[in-house]
C-alpha cells in the first residue's frame, strides 16, 4: 500500500526504510529538506491515492496539532490519520473529533523500539475504530516484530498512547531499580567486577531483559559510567502515568519514587537536603557540611 509520514528522525526515517523493506511505498516529508521525499504536506497528500493513509511521527503538543489541522484541510473523507508519536491520550480524544468533522478517520499508536527497531521491529499499541485500524493493517504487519506478538489493537481512540504511557512508566521503574542496584555494587569494596555481575545476570536470572543487555553494553562502552553526569531527563510519559494513576486512584509506588529519582539528578545542592541536615543536626546535633 502508499503511505504518507511525516516526520524522519530516528525514529521516523528507521520506520520509512523498514515498511519500504517490506515492499510498501512510502512518501516521507520532514522539515529537514535532505531527509524528504516531498517538501511541503500538499505535496505529499496530492502523491498519494485515496483512501489516503498519513502516520504523524512529530513530537507531542504543539508540532503535532499543528500538522493534524493542516492535514484536516488537506485531506479527504475516508482518508485516515495516524498519530505514532508520544502524545497524550486526551489529545487523541480531541484529535479524532476534530478530524471526524471532516469525516477523516484517526488512529493513535504508540510506538516502541527506539533505535534498534529498524532491524527488530517495532512494538505497536493502537486505538481506534476497526473500520480505521483495517486500513493501516499492512503498516502494522510490516513495523512489528517478526511472530505473533509485538502488535495490539489496545481499544478505543487514545487506548494506544495510554498503554504506550504506561509502558514506559514501568520502564522508568524498572531502569531505576537496575541503576540502584549498580550504584549499590560499586560502592561495596567486596565486588570487585561490577560490570560482569551485571553480565552474569544476562542468562538464567529472574531479572534478565533487554533494558539489563542495554546497560552492559553501556558499562562495555564505559566500564564505570566515569564519562557521564548524573543527569536524567524525563520526556514527559512518566508524569502522564503518575497524573493518571492519580486520577484513577491507583497506587503506583515504585513508578512514582522513579520518576521523582529523575528530578533529584538536576539539583547540583539539593535544598530539601539543606533542610534535612539542618533538622538531624537540630534534634540530634548531627554533624553538617558547610559550602
């Protein structure tokens, strides 16, 4: 089939050579003139045959809504929209009215396999209705990992980003627990070899994952992480988890405690520190450090 996609960064250029791999045609516009196969979105939706299908790979907020209203008044009804990128559910909710006027279809879809999906495939989560998802199908099929999983249609319009969501505050907690249990090695002066504990664990353990093969190859490249600073952003997803659970009155301890672990790394003199020194040395005449 023809597809139109927008947006060809790391993520958007590996999906446009691995659905071309796949035998489909592909028409890619990016803002970067040197990645684009077209330079403007009317000429990418005048390429196309109707029904159209256009995948959305452009950050979430702003850049995303204004490429969906120019896609609204580019597009046909019974054409269909697809937003692959980290937006919010309830903006997927917005975006399917808004498009839906128009009698355009949407379907929102969270991605997953960063950088190594080229080759791997890429997880897909997506929401929307049968009708709309039937006429990416072959999109899908081509993305995915080779056998039986890898792909699911989540639900209703905004099921695909909300499960996308909550699979990376899980993966946000499950980093954290890797990244403490490494900085708990490297301070005992018993272990003597963090890095190939880690590597013991690739095989035959309970806690075994793709994210712990990452972190060897990451100690490979730089054995006690001495190039780096302790610096971690946070992309957004693992807020939106937090406020949902929040929201739904569920408990999530270990994904909250993680995603508060990140805003501790860009404090270089951590004020709540300040005061809790100040209260151990109140009480209990604890030494402090003085600047």
């Amino acid at each position: 089939m023809e597809l139109g996609l927008v947006g060809l960064g790391k993520m958007g250029g590996n999906m446009r050579e691995r659905i071309r791999r796949a035998g489909h045609t592909v028409v890619g516009y990016d803002r970067n003139p040197d990645l684009a196969d077209v330079h403007s979105l009317e000429e990418l939706v005048g390429r196309l045959e109707g029904p159209r299908v256009v995948w959305v790979m452009v950050p979430a907020g702003a850049p995303t809504q204004a490429t969906i209203d120019e896609l609204a008044e580019l597009l046909e009804p019974g054409d269909v929209v697809v937003d692959g990128g980290n937006s919010r559910w309830t903006d997927d909710e917005k975006h399917a009215v808004e498009l839906g006027l128009k009698g355009i279809g949407f379907v929102d879809c969270g991605v997953s396999g960063g950088v190594w999906g080229l080759e791997n495939g890429y997880a897909l989560m997506y929401g929307g209705d049968a009708e709309n998802i039937a006429k990416v199908q072959p999109i899908f099929d081509a993305l995915k990992p080779e056998g039986d999983f890898g792909s699911v249609h989540a639900g209703k319009v905004g099921a695909g980003h909300f499960s996308k969501m909550v699979h990376n505050g899980i993966e946000y907690a499950m980093m954290q627990a890797y990244a403490e249990g490494w900085e708990l090695l490297e301070k005992v002066d018993s272990v003597t070899d963090v890095r190939e504990v880690f590597r013991s664990w690739q095989e035959g353990t309970v806690i075994r994952s793709w994210l712990l093969d990452l972190a060897v190859n990451a100690l490979d490249d730089d054995e006690h992480l001495d190039k780096l600073r302790g610096y971690a952003s946070d992309s957004g997803e693992g807020r939106w988890t937090v406020e949902a659970a929040i929201d739904n009155a569920v408990p999530l301890p270990a994904i909250t405690a993680s995603l508060f672990a990140r805003f501790t790394s860009r404090q270089e003199d951590s004020p709540q520190m300040k005061m809790i020194a100040a209260l151990r040395n109140q009480f209990g005449g604890h030494a402090v450090e003085k600047k």
